[in-house]
C-alpha cells in the first residue's frame, strides 16, 4: 500500500480535456482538495487520456479523473479502485451526439460522406467510441465514411474546428431532457457556437466520469480524499472550482454504473476494426 509518507499524492488531469478558461483552475482546485483533505496533494497535467493512463500504470499518478472508457481498461488491468461518480444537472448521465455547423447543409447521416469530422480522442466515449459504434449500426461504416478524420484532443477543440470550419461535423456530448430535446452541450461555452452548431444525431447515453485511485494507495487515504471531493461540491470555494475545472454539478460516493453494455459494445467494436481510425490517429493539431 502507498502510505504516502515520502511524498504527496498526485491528482491527474489530462489537460486538453479541460476548456481554455479552466485549465488555470485545476492547480487551485487540487490546492482546495488538498486543504480539505488535509494531505499533500500535487497536480500532473498528461496531455491526453493515454498518456495519464500511462502515468497511473506507471506509478507516477495516485488520482485521476477518467472518462468512462480509461476508466474500463484501468479497472480490467485491475490498478485503479473508483472514489466519486461525476454527477451533470443531478444526474450522473449525459449523451454522445454529432454536430455539425449550421450552415453546412448537413442535416442527416447519409450526408456524411466525404465530409470532414473532428474527434476527440481515441479514449473518448462520446467523442469517438460511441459516434463510430453507432454509426455502423445503422449502416454506416466509419472506416470509409470520411473524406478526413482528426482528433483534437479536447471536446471543446473539436467544437471549435466545426465553428472556424476546419472540420464538417464533429463527435461530442449533451444533456438531453426526457422528451429528447437537447438542453446543453459541449459547445455551450465555446465563443461563437451558440446559434451556429446543429446535432444532426444522438447516439445514446455514456456512462459517468470517475475520479479513480490506484489500488495501492492507503484505503485510509481514499477515504479521506474520497470525503473531500464530495464536501467540496457544496463548498462556497470549492463548487466554482469542481465546476470550472470539471463541468459537474458535483461528485457523489461511487455507484456502480450500467458499464458492462459499453465494455460489451467496445469489445465487439475493437473486434470488427471499428475503433481504427486511420490516419486520424496521431494527428494532434496544436493546442491554442
């Protein structure tokens, strides 16, 4: 077990995960948690979801915060033990969805091909994963659908290359009402997108992000930081914080989610060569 006597606790946050406007924020957020938690808690800023993978594989990361699918491969490799489900608007889900700018004449799934599409990661649930999943169920194949696929490391980045018209359509997420309607989106905060972005498809809920902790580290220690996060949703300093840096309303002691259809969904996906996006992969256009 990590008793953490020799030094602090790194918290992992892949930073193109977060907005422009908050990434500033997470050195403070991880400050806050610290101070609630009374440990010493320091930040690591990977620069993808596989790279903080990598680092909680690696020892070099205690905490980290892990979209659904990083999520699954940590838990099946058996490193990492959950600490707080991330919960939007009271409740823990949100849906993959495809946008596509306004003016782009693009208004359904059999307009796609040729076009452009901006994905986030490979690691992404609604921003690759669940987009492609879909697509070839209803009789697309994503593997020649494209003219170009890129990944942008960041929901927001992606959301940007629609609005500047880098890209045609791109993968992302949004909370949906009970009726289907679309209430807020990724692209919510991004300048310019307001008015300007169309979700010309919806492709199902996503499971929540988890704050994860290595297996090794003291129980006693989760526990504690475990309580932390949760005060901290409701802490006049904290709450701006887990918002800004995480886009949640607030975290809530882990309960275990419906994985397994997307573990089983992935599974079949990765075994029919689905997940392979060519060229995309690796294509990283810089970070502004």
């Amino acid at each position: 077990m990590v008793a953490r006597g020799r030094g602090p606790l790194v918290f992992g946050i892949a930073v193109p995960a977060v907005s422009r406007t908050a990434a500033p924020q997470a050195q403070k957020f991880v400050d806050e948690l610290g101070r609630h938690a009374k440990l010493d808690i320091v930040l690591a800023s990977p620069r993808s979801y596989d790279a903080l993978t990598a680092m909680v594989d690696q020892h070099k990361v205690d905490i980290a915060w892990l979209p659904p699918i990083p999520f699954i491969g940590l838990e099946r490799a058996k490193l990492t033990v959950p600490l707080v489900s991330h919960h939007r608007g009271g409740a823990a889900g949100f849906h993959a969805v495809l946008i596509a700018h306004r003016d782009a004449g693009i208004m359904t799934l059999a307009q796609l091909k040729g076009k452009r599409v901006a994905w986030v990661d490979p690691l992404s649930a609604s921003g690759y994963v669940l987009p492609r999943i879909q697509l070839a169920a209803r009789g697309l194949d994503p593997r020649i659908l494209f003219k170009n696929e890129r990944f942008y490391l960041s929901h927001e980045a992606s959301v940007r290359a629609v609005v500047d018209r880098q890209a045609d359509v791109a993968g992302t997420y949004a909370r949906l009402d009970h009726d289907g309607s679309i209430l807020r989106g990724s692209w919510s905060q991004v300048e310019r997108a307001e008015g300007v972005i169309t979700v010309i498809a919806t492709f199902g809920a996503v499971p929540p992000d988890v704050t994860a902790a290595r297996l090794d580290v003291d129980p006693a220690l989760r526990d504690r930081v475990s309580r932390a996060l949760i005060a901290m949703s409701f802490d006049e300093i904290g709450a701006p914080l887990v918002r800004d840096v995480f886009g949640v309303d607030e975290f809530r002691p882990w309960e275990p989610a419906d994985y397994e259809a997307l573990r089983v969904a992935m599974a079949d996906a990765a075994a029919r060569g689905l997940l392979d996006a060519g060229d995309a992969t690796g294509q990283f256009p810089t970070q502004h």
